[in-house]
C-alpha cells in the first residue's frame, strides 16, 4: 500500500520473520529495517510503517524445518554468532 510512512523503511517487500507474536515480529521488522531521520523532520513524526496494521499484514507460517526455530526444544541453549 503506497504511504508516506515507508519512506522511513529501507525494505518494503514481503519478508519471513520469525517471532514468537504478531506484535513481535512488528517491532522485529521495524528495529531492522527502519531507516534513522532528523527528529523534528516531517517524516519523523510519521512512525515505521512496520508497526501500522494498516499497512503490514502479519500471517503466521509453517515451520521448514530451516534456520533458527527459537521455539524448538533447546533452541535457547544454541549459540549463535
């Protein structure tokens, strides 16, 4: 959906996040992809467009059994780098 408000994201497309929530995955996408701009500026009063209902649709997915799972059995005990 066109928006001002994605000016302050540096990626717009669809994307996989894995968290445990909706809301998480929200701020997730919004802590990296947001882009930083002058407070004060116009587009800072605009908020990410990651955290607007009305613009990003969360749609849970099947697991692939791929990547990280942080909610498989001793998934907290995995270290990463």
């Amino acid at each position: 959906m066109p928006d001002p408000a994605w000016s302050l994201s540096w990626h717009a497309e669809p994307c996989e996040i894995v968290a445990e929530t909706p809301e998480l995955a929200r701020r997730l996408a919004a802590g990296r992809f947001t882009v930083a701009v002058h407070p004060g500026k116009p587009l800072a009063s605009l908020g990410s467009p990651w955290l607007d209902r009305r613009l990003v649709h969360v749609q849970p997915l099947e697991p692939t059994g791929f990547g990280f799972d942080p909610t498989r059995p001793g998934a907290q005990n995995e270290q990463h780098s």
